[in-house]
C-alpha cells in the first residue's frame, strides 16, 4: 500500500493508502496544490507516494537534498497568500512563480 497525496492541509496532504502501480509512484519530491484552502502549499515527500490531479508534481532535475527540498517547500508555501479563492493555482501558472534561492554565483 502507498500514500496518496492530495491538496489537504493536513497529514502532508496524504488521504489514505492505495494500491498505486509503481510507474505512478514517485519519491523525494514536492507537491503543489491547485486548490483547497492553501493553494501552493508545497510538501516534501521523501517516501514512495501517488498523486491525486489536483496537485502539481514538481521532481528535481537532478538529486537534492532533503533540506534543500525542504526550504524550497517553505519558500513556495509562504508565497500561498497570492492564490486565494477564484485564483486557484494551476498546472500554466506555475512557472510564473519565482522564488529566490541562496546561491553562490558560480
């Protein structure tokens, strides 16, 4: 059985445990959700998990780390307060997000 994760608050947005094929699982990766009471909430899952359609998957291009993906996460919930009801966040909007990360410049 594997967690699925919806947009809920609570629980880091899982709502029960499925039987989710393998090719539908993914692990070390934030969630976004479009709607519900926080649109753009972000959660960390750094265990094998499924989604529901009404969050965004956002997968690393190259491996993180857990903390990295964990401010990432942060950074992006606190940016929640632009999407309030009738301006859900969905799939086209979220490459208008920008977040600021510390970086060396090289």
């Amino acid at each position: 059985m594997i967690p699925l994760v919806s947009c809920g608050d609570t629980n880091n947005g899982v709502v029960g445990m499925f039987d989710i094929p393998m090719n539908k699982t993914y692990q070390n990766c934030l969630t976004v959700a479009y709607t519900g009471s926080w649109p753009l909430l972000t959660k960390f899952h750094p265990y094998r998990f499924g989604t529901k359609d009404d969050v965004g998957l956002l997968i690393p291009k190259k491996p993180l780390h857990d903390s990295t993906l964990l401010y990432i996460a942060a950074v992006l919930s606190r940016e929640s307060w632009r999407y309030s009801y009738g301006r859900k966040c969905y799939l086209y909007k979220l490459p208008d997000v920008t977040i600021t990360l510390p970086c060396r410049e090289d």
